[in-house]
C-alpha cells in the first residue's frame, strides 16, 4: 500500500506497543510489524496547526463507522460510511452527506480516527 495518499509530515505509532515506527516499517500494510495492530498516523496540518489522527486500510478492510478520508484531503472533512455492498470487482461504499463512492477491493484508504495532542 505504498501508493496511499501522505501527508508531507507524518509520524506512525503502534497504539499497542506504545513505539514509534518509520515509514520502512509499516508502508506495506500499515500495520505494526510485531503485533499487527493498524498503526496510528499523525499528521499535523501546516496551515490551521489541526492534529490528525489516521489508519490506513485497503477498501476490502473497510467497516460501517469508519471515517472515510478522500485522496489529497486528509486534513479535511472525514464522511461516517454507512454501508458497503460488494459487486462483481468493486465496492460500493455509501458516505453520510456525501454518496456513494466505487473502489476496488485494493484501493488504499485513509481513515480518520480522531485528534492527538
Ligand atoms: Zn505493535
């Protein structure tokens, strides 16, 4: 999952372990290398000074709940997904104010998860 969409400033943390870990660690999967929970990413928006926290799913790992981020908008609004329904190659993703949205099963996705200090 490498081809995610990235913030120039990230930082990645294991929520489990309580480590910090580099990009060469977790940029397959995004998850933590020794317990494989979903690393926490920390963004900090250069222009409000918002600190962001995200995890990185690919499409098919997506649930109900999950805060959906579009590409190249991580540090904007995030939509509540409210179902995802399966047809033939794709998934369709349904976003509360927003629609539907189409992806691939492999499509990486950025998921917010809240605010850190
Ligand atoms: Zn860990």
């Amino acid at each position: 999952m490498s081809k995610i969409n990235r913030y120039p400033s990230e930082t990645y943390m294991c929520p489990e372990c309580e480590s910090t870990k580099i990009s060469d660690e977790v940029e397959d999967t995004w998850r933590c290398p020794k317990c494989k929970s979903l690393i926490h990413v920390h963004i900090e928006c250069q222009t409000t000074g918002d600190r962001i926290a995200l995890i990185r799913k690919q499409a098919s790992e997506l649930d109900e709940g999950d805060l959906f981020l579009f590409n190249g908008k991580l540090n904007k609004e995030s939509y509540l997904i409210l179902g995802i329904k399966t047809s033939k190659n794709q998934l369709a993703i349904g976003l509360k104010g927003w629609g539907q949205v189409k992806l691939t099963p492999n499509t990486p996705v950025n998921c917010r998860i809240g605010m850190w200090e």
